[in-house]
C-alpha cells in the first residue's frame, strides 16, 4: 500500500486568543484542519490579506498585569483594558504564551523530523517492493530519490509560507487550508478542501481494504503452518472488510479526536514494527535464498506481462511511490509546534531534511530488499502475499500491528469530515439541541462508516486504490499549491525564469499524477473484469 500519511495526535490545538479591541471580529470556522489535530473550538479570524486592507494589525489580548502596568505609567485613572492600544510588535513569546497569545510552542527540529518521519513511514512501505517490482534496478531507486527531492524543495516552499509577511513577526497560519486562504483565496481555497476531503475518504476505502487482507492474513498464516504451503488457505475478505466496520462505528462515535490520543500512539508504534519486520524478513529472505528474477528494468514484455500491462504498471507504482511520500497536508500543523527563535521556517527545512533522508533510506531498504528477494513476482503487499511463511508468528505479528495502526489511522483521516459535516448542520440549524445533535452525529457516523465499507467490499484492489490516491493527493498538495502560495508571497514575476523553472516544475508532476491516476482506475477496470461482489478471496 501506500503511506498513510499518518498520526500526530500529540499536536496542540490551542484557542486563538481574541482581538484586544471592543469590537468584535467576524471569524469562520476552518474545517479543513488535518484530523488528529482538528479542535472544534478552534477559529480563525479573516486572513491577514483582508485585515492589512483596512488598515489592522493581529493584537494580543493583553494580560491584567500589562493592563495594571499600562495604567501605572500613564498615571492611573481611566485607561481601562478597552482603551488599551496594544502594539502589534510584541515579543516573540512572553510570559508563558507565544506572540499570538498562544501556549508557548516547544517544539524543536529534532521533534518536528520524529513527527516527519512517523506521518510518512506506514503501511505505504509494503508496497515499495511490488513498485520496485515494475520499475527496476535503475527507475526504481531513481523515482525514490526524484520523488524524496521534490518532496523535500516543495516543503520548504511551504514552511515560508507559515507566516504572511514578515518571516519573523509576521500572522501565522494554523492549517494548510488557512495559508492557502491568505495568500491565494477564492477557489483555491475550494479546491483545496476539495483535495483534502476526497483524499481522506479515499483513504478511508484504502485502510479498511488492508486492514482487511491484514486480518485474513492471520489465518491464512496459521493455515499454511499447520496444514503446509500448497494448502487452500483462502480467505473470504467481505467478513473481515465487516468486521473492521463495526470496529470503526464503536470509534467514531467518540465526539473528538483529542480523547483518542492514545490509540494515535499506539498506531505510530505499530507502523514502525511492521515496517521494521518487512525489512528483516526480506533481508532474511534475500541471504538465504532463494530469491526472485530481478532485471534493470523490471517486469519484462513478453515473459511478466505484455506491453500494456508494462505501461499501466509503471505509472501505478508511480503513484504507489507518490503516496508513499504524502505528508505536505499536515507540514503547516507540525511546523505550527516549532519554538522560536531560531525562526521556524529554517527549523522545518532541516527538521524536513533529516525526515525526508531517513524516510528514504529506509524505503530503499524495503523496496530494494523487497525487490531482491522476491524479483518481479513481487506481491502487492509483501506481508499478506505470503512470500514470508516463517517464521509464521512474527508474520502474524506483523499483520495484527497493521491492523492496529489501521484503526487509528481511519479515524485520523475521517474525523475531520465529521467535524465539517456537523459543524456545517450546527451553523445551518443553531437551534439544534445536544440530544439531536447526538442522534444526528449517531445516524450520520454510522452511515457514513456503512457507505466505505460497503465501497470496500466492492473494489477491493489493493494497489490500484492507493496508486489512484498517491495521485490524487502528490500534484495539488505537495506542489501545486506549494508552488503557487511562494510564486504569490515572493512576487515572482510571470514569465521570469524562476517562474517558468518553478510552472514547469508543476506542470510535470502534473502530468505524472494524471498518468498515475490513469493507471490506476484501469488497474480498477481489469480487477473487475473477473470480479464477482462480495467474493473476493484473500
């Protein structure tokens, strides 16, 4: 599969203090904040763009003590808090909170790379070796390192476009959707909900589908001990994609994610000890033989598969590899715990250096050793396509801590659309009482959770779901806006040779994601050729 971008819950939505003025700000309701992090309470007042336009600066609401201080040096009397013109040039941090009145952020570069490298390694890493598989020795670590540099310039495309102006004191930005609405607004801001929303959904499929064949892979594993490797040990999926189900309505039920941290941490532990056994299995594997054909360029035409099939397979694994290294979507969040000084945006560019080098090193030991030792017949999912029997307890293992980290990661993924659904039915309806609200949040979780498994149990591919999402997700998130948002705030000028390198750039991982996306919904179409509902066997 592909990279479950993944499970940050430790972030810290604090509350945004209010204007120090009398007045009262309009503010609106972002929805669009990353999942684990999501904090109902939570708002944001209009972007700095439209607020410099009237002539405002973002204040703090000062402190009694300040206000007490104020009075003092003017000689007491009447300038009571509401009189009080608080500069917008305040320290960096004072007190115990940061200059925008919030806690006081600790975060450092080597929390920000743990954060980094958690939300990227996950069950993606089980699919690197299937993408090695159809590209080969050459295209293969080749498209990791292509895909690890891209990845790693957008970002800090991204990470100077926390704060709008001033990289020192200038507004932050909380979530992606909000840097997007300050420096481009209208429909990119649509557009990138858009992105967001499908993504997680979409996500939401691929996790119940291999958090199934997980499921089934444990029996399957003790059938082939007991009963030997040429045993019919095929297990029907429709079962445990139901199973999985139910398991996902109990959770969701939970009104935020905030009281579900601890099944967050115990789903970033169990990403980390699958992969880790993917990779000494295949080590194993791969010393002590025996191992699969490999060639320079992958599955040949006319021995593996015919042309077609070459071409179509080369731009899926492209897209198992873009979803692989997903994780622009939560960058703003991480970024957001930073301390400063030194500034944050240098922070997350060497906090994304050494996250982004670890990640890779550790994707081309999987792929590569993947690759090595089970050549082009390099299953999907190489801990569920039984390349490994034994030991069968440590295969079993494995497959329960990617069913484990799957559970969290759905309701990391699809809390936030909870959250948009009923925070948009509460502002429609701001007469809805709590019991209704509790039925509505009942009946529509409940549906909601039907809805994915019952897609699930329909199109149960696993590789061609994550390619269409590694697709889905690598142009607009990780460059499109990146690019856009830094061409807009350095004011790059059309048609200058930064702005040509930076479109073209774009314009080809664009052409890469369309491709991928095309791949992948025909890898869909030739799955359901021979494909009756409800029967899948894993």
């Amino acid at each position: 599969m592909t990279t479950p971008p993944p499970l940050l819950l430790s972030f810290h939505h604090r509350r945004r203090s209010k204007a120090a003025r009398g007045e009262r700000e309009p503010q609106t309701i972002i929805c669009l904040s990353l999942p684990h992090i999501h904090n109902p309470h939570t708002r944001y007042s209009r972007s700095l763009v439209e607020r410099e336009g009237e002539g405002e600066r973002p204040r703090r609401r000062s402190t009694r003590r300040e206000a007490a201080g104020a009075a003092r040096e003017s000689g007491g009397g009447g300038g009571g808090v509401g009189a009080m013109d608080v500069d917008g040039h305040l320290p960096r941090s004072q007190g115990d909170v940061d200059d925008d009145g919030r806690e006081r952020r600790t975060g450092t570069v080597w929390t920000a790379a743990a954060h980094i490298i958690t939300a990227v390694i996950g069950s993606g890493v089980l699919s690197l070796a299937w993408a090695m598989a159809q590209l080969g020795w050459v295209a293969g670590p080749l498209t990791l390192v292509l895909f690890a540099v891209i990845t790693f310039y957008t970002c800090g495309l991204l990470a100077d476009c926390y704060r709008v102006g001033d990289p020192v004191t200038g507004k932050r930005n909380y979530t992606y959707t909000e840097a997007v609405r300050s420096y481009l607004g209208g429909w990119y801001v649509w557009f990138c909900g858009f992105c967001q929303y499908v993504n997680m959904f979409g996500t939401g499929i691929g996790y119940t589908i291999t958090a199934s064949t997980s499921a089934a892979a444990l029996k399957k594993s003790n059938c082939f001990h007991w009963h030997g490797h040429k045993a019919d040990c095929s297990q029907y999926l429709s079962a445990y994609i139901i199973g999985f189900g139910v398991v996902q309505v109990i959770f969701c039920q939970v009104p935020n994610f905030h009281k579900l941290s601890w099944l967050s941490i115990v789903a970033a532990i169990m990403s980390f000890s699958y992969a880790t056994i993917a990779v000494g299995l295949s080590l194993a594997q791969t010393i002590s033989g025996p191992t699969g054909r490999t060639s320079l360029t992958g599955t040949e035409v006319g021995v593996d598969v015919d042309a077609a099939q070459k071409v179509w397979m080369t731009f899926q694994a492209l897209g198992n590899v873009a979803f692989a290294y997903s994780y622009t979507i939560i960058l703003i969040e991480i970024q957001d715990t930073l301390r400063s000084p030194p500034r944050e945006n240098e922070t997350m560019r060497k906090a994304t250096l050494m996250g982004i080098s670890t990640t890779t090193a550790f994707y081309m030991l999987c792929g590569c050793l993947g690759y090595s030792a089970f050549g082009n017949d390099a299953n999907g999912n190489i801990l569920t396509g039984f390349g490994f029997y034994e030991p069968y307890w440590l295969v079993d293992f494995a497959n329960v801590c990617i069913v484990l980290h799957l559970v969290g990661g759905f309701q990391v993924f699809c809390q936030p659309l909870f959250a948009a659904v009923e925070g948009g039915v509460a502002r429609r309806y701001p007469g809805l009482g709590r019991e209704h609200a509790a039925v509505f949040r009942l009946v529509w979780r409940t549906a909601f959770v039907g809805m994915i498994t019952l897609l699930a149990m329909l199109m149960p591919f696993f590789n061609s779901i994550l390619g269409f999402l590694g697709s889905v997700a690598f142009w607009p998130l990780t460059v499109f806006f990146p690019v856009e948002m830094y061409i807009r705030q350095r004011q790059i000028p059309r048609f200058g040779a930064k702005w040509v390198a930076l479109q073209s750039l774009s314009f080809v991982c664009f052409l890469v994601t369309v491709a991928a996306c095309a791949a992948s919904i025909q890898g869909v179409r030739d799955s359901l050729k021979t494909y009756t509902p409800f029967t899948t066997k894993s």
